[in-house]
C-alpha cells in the first residue's frame, strides 16, 4: 500500500505542475532545436528513474541474498 501511494504521488507530482509551469517569453517551440532539446530531457529523466528502479532491485536482491546467508549460519 504505502508502494502504491508513493508511486502515485512521484507521477502525479508532475503532471500537477505541469499545468503551473510556464515557459519564459523567449521560449519558442518552433524553433528547430525545441523538439530534439525536449527528447532528450524526457530521455534523461526516464533514464534516471530506470536507473533508481534498477539500484532498488540491485539492492533489494543483495539484501535477499544476505539474508538468506545469515540464515544458513
């Protein structure tokens, strides 16, 4: 349960200010560079969350491992 609340405040979050946030005046999406600019900051992003889940996981599955051979001892 507490997963499931934690998850849904991380992606509502965003969303949430998504609707706030407002670019500054100079900010042009039409400009050439705008949509690679936007991709590659939605890349990084999801990278660095695939990176957090992956080190949890990792992490997770060592602390199993240490467990178990503590309790074979």
């Amino acid at each position: 349960m507490k997963q499931i609340l934690t998850t849904s405040i991380l992606l509502g979050l965003p969303l949430a200010f998504s609707q706030v946030a407002q670019a500054h005046p100079g900010h042009d999406h039409s400009h050439w560079t705008s949509e690679p600019i936007h991709i590659l900051t939605m890349v990084a992003i999801g990278t660095v969350i695939v990176g957090g889940l992956a080190y949890k996981h990792m992490t997770r599955r060592k602390n199993l491992k240490q467990k178990e051979m503590n309790h074979d001892a």
